[in-house]
C-alpha cells in the first residue's frame, strides 16, 4: 500500500504568531516537505492546482519537475490537476515530460475544480464543468495512447494529423486517478478506463463517499477490469500528533479554529468526530486510519494533508517524522496482513505497467 502526503499550497498566517510566510517561502517550504517525505519513507508527494489566493502551486509540473531532480525514490503526483480548464494538449505534453525527467515517477490525479471564478479565467464556463470534463479526458487518452489524433468537439478548436510531443516514456502513458467528492459522473469514467478512484474524504461524513466508492467499484467490474474489490481506490486524511493526545489537540487548535479551509463551523471535537481529520497520539492515528478499510473497502493509496492552516515548517517537519516513524510503519503491516490475496496491494507503477506489458508480449 502507498503512503504519502498531499498539500494545497495554502499561503496562511500562523495565528500563535501573526507570522504570513511569503509566496516564495511557502514554496520552497513545500519541496522541502516533499524531500523530507522521501526521507522518512513515504511514498507519494502530491501538490494540488490552484490559480487564485490564498494557493500559489499554479504549475504542478514545474514543482514536480524540480522536486523529481532532487528526489530518487518517492512517486511524484497531483492532487488536482484541473481537466476542466487546462488544454488536454498541455496536460499530455506537460506529464510526459514531467515522466522523462522523473524516469516513470508520475501519475496524476483529474479533477474539475470547484472555485467558480477560476473557469472564466480560462475562458471556461463552470456550468460545463461535468461535459468540459469527460471531453477533455477523452481526448487526453487519445494524445497518450495514439500516435496521430484527429479529433472534433465541443469546447475546443479540432485537431487534424496532430502528434503529442514527447510521447509518454516507453510508450506508457502515466496512471491516471479521478478525484471527486461529489460526482457519480466521474466515479464512472474512472471506472470505464479502469482508471484509479481518489475519494478525498476530508470535509464529508463517510456515508457519501461510501456511496460513491461502492458506485465506482461495482462500475469497475461492470466494464471487464476485475472484480469490484480489486478497483483501485484512493484515500484523504488529515492528522496532527504529538506523542500525548492532549498536547495534539492543546498545540493544533488555533490553528483550526482560524484556519480559512474549515470556514469556521463546527468546534475541532466535532470535526474530528464527523470527518477523517485526527488530531492526537500516532496510536489514535493509526486506529483511525485502519477503519477506512471496514468502511470503503481494501484500498492502495493513503494521502494526508499535514502542513496546511499556517502550521510552520519546522512543526510539519515533525509531523512527518512521527507519520514515517511510529504510524506507516504499523499501518503498512495492518493493512497487508487484513488484505486478501486477490487484491493488488498498490495502484499501478510505471515499472509494473511496463513489466505487464513485457510479460503479456512474452505469452502472446
């Protein structure tokens, strides 16, 4: 199973300190993150797309780019990348290059996006945002997976003879996921192409996302690509610890309290009841993060959200020593030892997509 941690890119003030980090320290405190990601063993950095403020990762791929020289080992990915208002000629031709600099250590995550100003920014109506999304998706598949596309739609101008340049690395397009929490329409064209299902469970009771978990999965199967349980599916979370529970709470909760992204509503103690967030000892972490599977299913790939609402580097730094020492450890045992054997442990690599597909021209 993968573990890793995805970020928004939020610029917010501390409120223990009244401190706002620039737009240029905030980013370079987010490759830090991803390099320190690496070091403590996780498996997955992910960055969302923003293009309006309080955010500043607008260019996925020139984060990832930079973070990929850096790095040897982690998968590098989105957590959003905006098929809705990016070209999918751009979103081809970007993420095959980003794969060639990375050596395979890319996939991606689709999503519509949901602040209403960003679609006329981009010269996108939002009331299109479900059509605008399957349309760009297929013709993105086309870019990858043809080597000539010729192509006519609705939201765009058509494409006669044209070639995506670089072609994905070894002809492998990257894996992509489908990141939704609210739409069955996405839920089923991840499941059409056998694609992956992000559910990023981190606002929402559990109940809608098992609807739409179990949407996706019984959609898998129906279009031929294993049976319902081996679908690959992603999870959110949201954890703050310290070794003494009390102190967790004590230390993150001004940092809720304040934080923009809750829209001050419901008190830290209900949030934690209602959501996945977890704030407390890396034991209330770990228990709370095994129950995901009794509620949506044995999954492949677990994402936290860790250094949002204006928490300082140094403090995330600690977090994720805490989640790569004393929880993913245990987590990876847990989850292993609980999956069956028919249901694959971990979405599909580069490495393994390019071994299958030497294996299946070997029996051919």
């Amino acid at each position: 199973m993968q573990f890793g941690i995805f970020t928004v890119g939020d610029v917010t003030t501390d409120p223990t300190t009244g401190t706002t980090p620039t737009e240029h320290e905030r980013i370079k405190a987010m490759t830090t993150i991803a390099k320190h990601a690496e070091e403590v063993g996780l498996d997955v950095f992910a960055t969302g797309e923003h293009h309006n403020k309080p955010f500043v990762p607008s260019s996925p791929t020139t984060m990832l780019g930079y973070i990929a020289a850096q790095t040897e080992k982690i998968t590098l990915s989105t957590s959003t990348t905006l098929i809705t208002t990016n070209d999918p000629v751009k979103i081809a031709e970007d993420y095959a290059m980003l794969q060639h600099l990375a050596e395979g250590r890319v996939d991606l995550m689709m999503g519509r996006g949901n602040t209403a100003p960003v679609y006329p920014w981009f010269g996108k109506d939002i009331r299109a945002g479900i059509p605008l999304a399957l349309e760009n998706y297929q013709l993105l598949r086309r870019l990858w997976d043809e080597e000539v596309v010729n192509w006519q739609g609705e939201y765009r101008t058509p494409l006669q003879g044209f070639t995506s340049t670089p072609r994905p690395l070894d002809g492998i397009a990257p894996f992509v996921w489908h990141g939704s929490i609210r739409s069955p329409e996405i839920a089923e064209i991840a499941a059409y192409h056998g694609d992956g299902f992000f559910a990023n469970n981190i606002f929402w009771p559990k109940e809608h996302y098992i609807e739409l978990i179990n949407l996706y999965r019984r959609r898998y199967e129906h279009y031929g690509h294993g049976s319902a349980d081996q679908a690959i599916v992603g999870l959110g979370g949201q954890v703050f610890m310290r070794k003494n529970s009390q102190d967790a709470v004590k230390e993150f909760r001004p940092y809720f309290d304040n934080a923009p992204v809750y829209g001050h509503g419901p008190s830290l103690e209900e949030f934690t009841e209602q959501t996945p967030l977890t704030v407390g000892s890396p034991e209330q972490v770990i228990e709370k993060t095994l129950a995901f599977a009794d509620f949506f299913g044995d999954y492949q790939r677990q994402l936290f959200l860790m250094d949002h609402a204006g928490l300082p580097l140094k403090t995330v730094l600690e977090q994720l020593d805490l989640l790569g020492e004393e929880v993913v450890p245990v987590l990876r045992r847990e989850f292993a030892a609980r999956r069956p054997a028919h249901v694959p442990d971990n979405p599909p690599t580069h490495a393994s997509m390019k071994a299958a597909r030497e294996a299946s021209s070997v029996t051919a």
